[in-house]
C-alpha cells in the first residue's frame, strides 16, 4: 500500500488539471517512480521521474476511462468493471455494463489494490 502523504500531484502544464500523482519507491534493489491514477492506484513503474511525469500527463486521464478488472478476492472471478467517479483513496465504479443502482460500489482501501486495468 502507497502513502498518500509522499505522492507528487501531478498536473497538466496547458491547463493545470490533476491527471494523476507520483511516487517513488525501491524495488528489487534499484528507485522506481510509480505513475498512479486519480484514486492512487499503481499504473506503471518507470526508471526516472521525467517519463513517469509525461505518461501521467499524456495518458493518467484518458486511461480512467478504459475498462478494468475488480477481484474481490484471490479466489474470484475478475469483474468487468469501469470507473464512475475517482478521488484519492477511493474510486466509485460500475460492474458490468447494467447501469442499475445494485451494481455501483464505492473501493476503497485493500479493494483498490484489487482493480487493475484490462489487458486486451
């Protein structure tokens, strides 16, 4: 689990929008940055802050809009699941394509560790 308090705020420099935030962590040995979305979920590692910053600012967005996967568990079958509304620490999200009520939850905590993006 990341702590909130050492992540860099990203924004974009066009129009200063959060797109995402930074955190650097060690890894096997070596620093890494970590690129994480609005809600503070890992995206990608990188050697450098530079083209963690960049893949934030080209794509942190755009990618909360693709499909993801939700485990509820180890045992569990991932669920087809897209992002309604993301904030750091938490992110509401739509099982499915059904837009009933029923199928909207709220993650937050050990649940975001859990929501991964689709891999086509």
């Amino acid at each position: 689990m990341y702590d909130p308090r050492q992540l860099e705020p990203m924004h974009r420099d066009n129009d200063g929008e959060l797109v995402g935030y930074l955190g650097r962590e060690h890894r096997a040995g070596a620093p890494v940055w970590i690129a994480r979305a609005l809600f503070g979920g890992e995206l990608l590692a990188f050697g450098g802050r530079e083209p963690a910053a960049r893949f934030l600012c080209e794509r942190g967005l755009p990618l909360l809009a693709e499909k993801w996967w939700y485990r509820a568990d180890d045992r569990s079958d991932a669920r087809l699941t897209f992002l309604v509304e993301a904030r750091l620490g938490a992110v509401t999200v739509r099982f499915g394509h059904d837009p009933d009520p029923a199928n909207v939850a709220v993650l937050r905590g050990a649940a975001l560790a859990r929501l991964s993006l689709h891999q086509a």
